[in-house]
C-alpha cells in the first residue's frame, strides 16, 4: 500500500478511535448508525458503498470520496463500474464536482496500482 493511502487508512483509524475514547454518547451513537447502515441487507453493502460514494461527491467531501472508493474496491467494485458511479456523482452535483472527481480518479489509479 502507498504511503499517501497507509497514511489516510492510519490517520481515520486513530482520529475514529480518540474520539470514541471520548465516551460522548451521541457520538458513539451516529458512528454505530454509520457502520450498521453499510452492512449487508435488503441492499448489499456494495451498492450501499456506491451509494455513499455518489453522495460523497456531491457533498465533496474528499475524505469520504477516499473512504468510500476505497471501500468499493474492497467489494469488489470493478472500474468501469466505478466511472458510471462518478458520471451519476457528476450529473446530480454539477461542474463543481469535478475537482473531486479528479482526485478520485488519482485515487482510483493509486489502488488499481497497489492491486486494490
């Protein structure tokens, strides 16, 4: 793995769990939302990855385009699979989106790279 994508991986485990060290309930409760919100179900999780990703990108919200890129490929999401989940980002957020659909392209060829 590259460093830039060990780093994001690192950086989001150790911040997630500082501030789940905290103990604030309604914290911890949003982040169990989170994680129960992607598990398997009447979706799979990998329509829910790619569900969260468009929406990532339309918020532009780059951590969570990186999160939930690298998320689809741990599913298995194929690329150009990927590039049809950008252009919907891309129609529903406008021009604006674009900036991000660029780093998650750089993103994307980090993983493909890394085999990921």
């Amino acid at each position: 793995m590259s460093e830039s994508l060990e780093e994001f991986r690192e950086f989001r485990e150790r911040m997630n769990q500082r501030i789940l060290d905290e103990e604030n309930l309604e914290i911890r409760r949003f982040f169990a939302l989170d994680d129960r919100t992607y598990r398997e179900g009447a979706l799979p999780t990998r329509t829910k990855e790619l569900l969260g990703l468009v929406a990532s990108l339309v918020l532009r919200c780059d951590d969570c385009i990186s999160y939930h890129l690298i998320r689809c490929r741990e599913e298995g999401v194929s690329r150009a699979e990927l590039f049809e989940t950008f252009s919907v980002g891309l129609v529903v957020g406008g021009s604006i989106v674009i900036p991000h659909l660029r780093r998650a392209v750089e993103l994307l060829d980090e993983l493909d790279d890394q085999g990921v």
